[in-house]
C-alpha cells in the first residue's frame, strides 16, 4: 500500500508540474520597458456617481497651446498604468514629440460597463455609468491643461475598446475619432446602447485568428468556456456599419504593411475608406493575430494567440486620430 501511495503521490506531483508548466507558458508575457521621458504623470481622481473614479495623465515638459487629449482604456482586469504597457508606452513617446497630453482611466473595479449587454463582472452587473465618468474626466483634463475640446480622441482594447464603440454609439460627439482593438460591434440582442447611428471616424485593429472576439462574428468567450460577454458581428459586418453611416460607398485603398517580424505568424493589412467632408473608417486586419496590441517589442499571452510585432499600434492609430476631418 505504501509503495502505491508514494507512485500516486509521484504521478500527482509530476501532473501537478506539468499543469504548472503549461500555465507558465500560456500566460507568460512581456511589455517593453519604460522609456526616458521627459514629461510627468499626474494622478487624477473625482467622485463620480457616488463612486470614487481615478486616471493617470501624461503631461509632457512641453505641450502645445491647447493640446490634443488621447484616451487610451485598459482591457478586462486591467489598471491605467497596464494601458500604458499595452501600448508600449508608444502614446507618451508620442506626447514628448508631439506636445499632447493622454489620459489613461480606471474601469470600475477592473472593468468598464461597455457597448455590449452580457458581461461577467461589477462594472456590467452595478450598470455603472462610465459614459459620464469619461465625459467628466474629459472635464477635469480641458481645466487642467487646457485641453482642445474639438481634439479628443479614444482608444481602447477588447473591453476597452467594446467601451470606445459605446461612446461612439451612444455620445458620438464625444470625440473627434475613435480606434477600437480587439473588438466588435455587439449584435442587437447584445446591445447595451441606444444607438445614435450617426457618422464618426472609426478604426478597427482586430486578429483574424483572435480565440476571445471572433472575427466572422459570434460569442465573445475564450475558446468557446470562459468569460462569455454575449454575441458580436463580425469585423467586417462591425466595419460596414459604420462605413455606411458615413456614406463610404467605395472600395478601400489597401495596403499590405511589410512583414518586418517573419516569426510571429501574423502580418498586417490596411484598409482605408475615406471621401472628402466624411468621416474616415479604417481596419487594420492582423492576418494570423491573436488577441493583443500589436508592438515590435510585445510579446502577449500565448494563450491569446499570436502577437503581431510588426508595426506599432500607438503610431497606427496616431496617424489615423490626426487625419479624422
């Protein structure tokens, strides 16, 4: 008995380690370190709905007279300071060269109340009115740093970026142009907004091959068991609606980005439509991407997929925010 004991103890043991083994590796990451900055972040915090509501900005040493404001919003389980890695910290670079100031919110609790109906967390079950705490930061940030209120512009990632198509939806007006990465437009059943279908300039950033947001459309859950957040359309059918509330009939103008990372399984294809006097709607198709940001230096979750170390996604969406009409 005690000779089966040990060899159960021992397989138990050597399961447990290879359990251990394979969560390592599906979970391991890594960001690129912080760069020199010669800028500042500042803490900022209000209470807001009876809640108390913070974010990081960064301000840089020299900004322009009434300088842009990015907003870039964190993914699931996510913090302000994690937004900034996420993006490689590419925005506050950005704001050193270029004189704006970026703002990176904390979601309730780790989260934010998006655009779709299901969601398995506070932010969704509390209905948390995150739209006003954004408009209300935005606020916060005109008075601060005298912010160009006719500049604002809104990122975000997975349910981030579910948030960014809420705005869009829902207050429209909120800003001059919005990126959305790793997510798509709810379906009907699975909108949480009342939709104003009005135009706005729009970019998707989504992974072809994405094991959480489906790319052809359908439920919003990581290898069909895990955090189901209801149904999607899929990018394209999430592309077209806003292509056609803006009047873009027209084929794109497509580029094919070059493959600068030949072992990361994935590369990048551009599509841009765009009419004179119209909103400007743009999708970046990480061809063989998982669910990520795509940075040169990134390397995500395996679990998520493969990580696009092509372009930077910060430069990508800059370029797009500054275009906007």
């Amino acid at each position: 008995m005690r000779r089966v004991l040990t060899i159960a103890f021992a397989v138990m043991g050597i399961a447990g380690a290879g359990v251990s083994g394979l969560a390592y590796w599906a979970l391991r990451h890594s960001y690129p370190p912080v760069p020199r900055l010669a800028g500042r972040i500042e803490q900022g915090t209000m209470q807001h709905d009876g809640r108390a509501r913070s974010w990081l900005a960064y301000v840089p040493a020299k900004r322009v007279p009434s300088p842009p404001l990015v907003i870039a919003l964190h993914s699931s389980m996510g913090t302000a300071q994690e937004a900034r890695e996420t993006y490689g910290y590419d925005f506050d670079v950005l704001a050193d060269q270029l004189g704006f100031v970026v703002a990176y919110p904390n979601g309730y609790e780790g989260h934010w109340n998006d655009a779709k109906v299901e969601g398995p967390f506070s932010a969704k079950h509390q209905n948390i009115d995150d739209v006003g705490f954004l408009h209300a930061m935005v606020d916060d940030c005109a008075n601060r740093y005298n912010i160009d209120r006719s500049h604002v512009y809104v990122t975000g990632v997975s349910n981030g970026g579910s948030m960014v198509l809420r705005l869009a939806l829902e207050t429209p007006e909120f800003a001059r142009a919005y990126a959305v990465v790793v997510s798509n437009v709810p379906t009907a059943t699975n909108m949480a907004v009342s939709a104003k279908h009005q135009a706005v300039s729009i970019l998707f950033m989504n992974g072809t091959e994405d094991p959480f947001n489906p790319w052809r459309g359908g439920d919003v859950v990581l290898y069909g068991v895990w955090g189901n957040r209801g149904t999607v359309l899929s990018t394209q059918a999430s592309i077209d609606y806003f292509r056609l509330l803006a009047g873009l009939d027209g084929s794109p103008e497509v580029a094919v980005l070059p493959d600068r990372d030949s072992h990361d399984g994935s590369t990048v294809e551009r599509s841009v439509w765009a009419a004179r006097g119209k909103p400007r709607v743009a999708l970046y198709a990480i061809k063989g991407g998982g669910h990520g940001v795509p940075h040169p230096a990134t390397y995500g979750r395996r679990l998520l997929g493969n990580s696009n170390r092509d372009i930077h996604a910060a430069h990508e969406i800059w370029t797009f925010f500054v275009s906007a009409p």
